[in-house]
C-alpha cells in the first residue's frame, strides 16, 4: 500500500515539475500569428461595430459601389499598421467615434453615397482599426503573419456583410422592400447614437 502512494506522489511531482509555464495569449500560443490577426478583430467591440457599420453602408449601396471595398478595405488594414505607434489610445477612440457617426448617419439618412466617398470612409476606417490592431503587437509576433491574418479577416467580414444586406434588401414586394430600407436606417441611427456616446467619453476623459 505504501508502495503504490510513494509511487503516486513521484509521478504528480515528476508532473508538477516537468509542466511548462502557461502562455496567457492562448491564440498566439496554440494557433500561431496567422489566426491571431485574422481573430484579434473579432475580440475588439470597436472593430466589430465599424467592420459591420461599412459593410452595411456599401451593402445598401449595391453591389456595382460595394465590390471595391472587397479590394479598399484589406489594404487600408495593412496600411494602417506601421502607423500604430503614431496613434495614442484617446486619438483612436476619437477617431473611431467620429467615423462611427459619421457613417451611422449616412445609413440612417439612406444617402446615396458617390462611389469614391465610399472607398475613401472604408479606407480611412480600416487605416485606423489596422493602427490600433498594431498598436497591441509584441515584440515577439511575426508582423507578416499578423498582417496577413488581419487582411484575410478584414475582406471575409467586409464581403460577407455586404453580400447579407444585399440579400436582405432585395425583394420583389413594395411593402417587404419598405420595412427591411426601414430596419437597416433604424440600425444606422443606433450605430450613430453609439458613435456619438463613444465620442462624448472620449472628450471627457
């Protein structure tokens, strides 16, 4: 009997002893820079908000404006990057705010945005998100791999949401095609009514 617990407690020692530390970025540890860029979006409510804010503002516009920013928004991602360390947190905060009024305003008014206005807001979102994606880099995350991640999530996300408010506003009845234009100009004034909450916490602190 003594000899099975002396045995028992050697093997939880031998366990204890030999584990390694635990990493605290588990995305990083276990699926590598890659999924980290392409998931770290997807943890920041303003990069949700934002991401799907253009999305739907290019989906109500139809699919001949919208296919750009399949192109526009990736790249403004990456080009964002290197100037993570320009942007301070408050600047971001304020920046995003602004172009979350803005363009909550524009779905709720059901402005017929000019096509190069449209790839000018997307890019000029996805310059700053890509910033403050950057800005949470360490030293030890291969850039490349993060960018990469980061440019594959930002088409996949805005794509998906432009195709899903197309599709959500095409239909053949008047009255159906009335209340789906009122729905999404009724979720625009919510994402400004959030955009303008976030700047006003944003100039008081």
């Amino acid at each position: 009997m003594r000899s099975h617990l002396a045995r028992a407690l050697t093997a939880a020692a031998l366990l204890l002893t030999g584990a390694n530390a635990a990493e605290a970025h588990i995305v990083a540890a276990r699926l590598g820079d890659f999924y980290m860029g392409a998931s770290h979006p997807l943890t920041d409510l303003q990069d949700v908000l934002l991401w799907t804010a253009t999305g739907l503002l290019a989906g109500t516009l139809g699919a001949a404006r919208g296919r750009w920013l399949i192109l526009v928004f990736p790249l403004g991602l990456l080009a964002g990057l290197p100037f993570a360390s320009l942007f301070g947190a408050a600047a971001t905060q304020l920046a995003d705010a602004t172009m979350m009024l803005a363009i909550g305003m524009l779905l709720a008014a059901a402005a017929q945005v000019p096509t190069f206005v449209l790839c000018a807001i997307a890019f000029a979102v996805a310059v700053i998100r890509g910033a403050a994606n950057g800005a949470e880099l360490g030293p030890e995350t291969d850039r490349l791999l993060f960018a990469a991640g980061l440019a594959c999530a930002g088409y996949t996300v805005i794509t998906l949401t432009m195709a899903l408010t197309a599709v959500f506003r095409q239909t053949t009845s008047d009255n159906s095609a009335s209340w789906r234009a009122i729905a999404v100009r009724a979720l625009g004034g919510w994402i400004a009514a959030i955009g303008l909450m976030m700047a006003s916490l944003a100039l008081a602190t």
